[in-house]
C-alpha cells in the first residue's frame, strides 16, 4: 500500500502516515517511547533560577530580545546558560544595575 493510500485511510497525510508506521516494529515503538519520555517531562519553566530570563532583561533595559544577545556577544553583559537535572536549558543574564 502506498504512503498516500495509507494516510488517506487514517485520516493522515501522507508524510505523517511513513513518520507514524515506517520502519520495524522495533523502531516504531522506540519512537513511540521516545514521545512518552518527552511528553512527561515538565512543561513549566522553573521561577527559581538566578538572574533574569533574556525576555526579562529586554523588557527592564527597554530593548529588544536581539540587542540582548548582542550584548552579551559583545561582552557588554554577563550571561550564562543553566542546565537543569531532566537537560532544559536556559539562558540567564545578569545585568549591572
């Protein structure tokens, strides 16, 4: 059966159709699997972490969230990026007030 045939039938397109069945059994529920891992991760960003998120800074230093990472491409703010246990990671900046 083609891909197109396939997806038609489930109501797919024919490329979601080969990204949901291509492959063997084993692979399909690999990625499957793989789904749930991420599905299951949380989904809220954390409020505890230091400094301020790259939206907040552009917000208090009235610019944009480009010229924030231009600064700090420049060296003309300090930032770092914070990487959680589950792997999120987050950029921070530390402004000088």
């Amino acid at each position: 059966m083609s891909w197109d045939r396939l997806g038609e039938a489930a109501g797919l397109s024919p490329a979601a159709a080969k990204a949901r069945w291509q492959g063997s059994d084993e692979e399909i529920a690999a990625r499957h699997e793989a789904g749930r891992k991420r599905s299951a991760r949380p989904s809220a960003k954390p409020t505890d972490l230091p400094g301020l998120s790259v939206a907040e800074a552009a917000e208090k230093l009235g610019v944009s969230v480009q010229a924030i990472y231009l600064r700090v491409s420049r060296g003309q703010l300090e930032a770092q990026t914070v990487e959680l246990p589950d792997g999120r990671r987050y950029k921070r900046v530390f402004p000088s007030d």
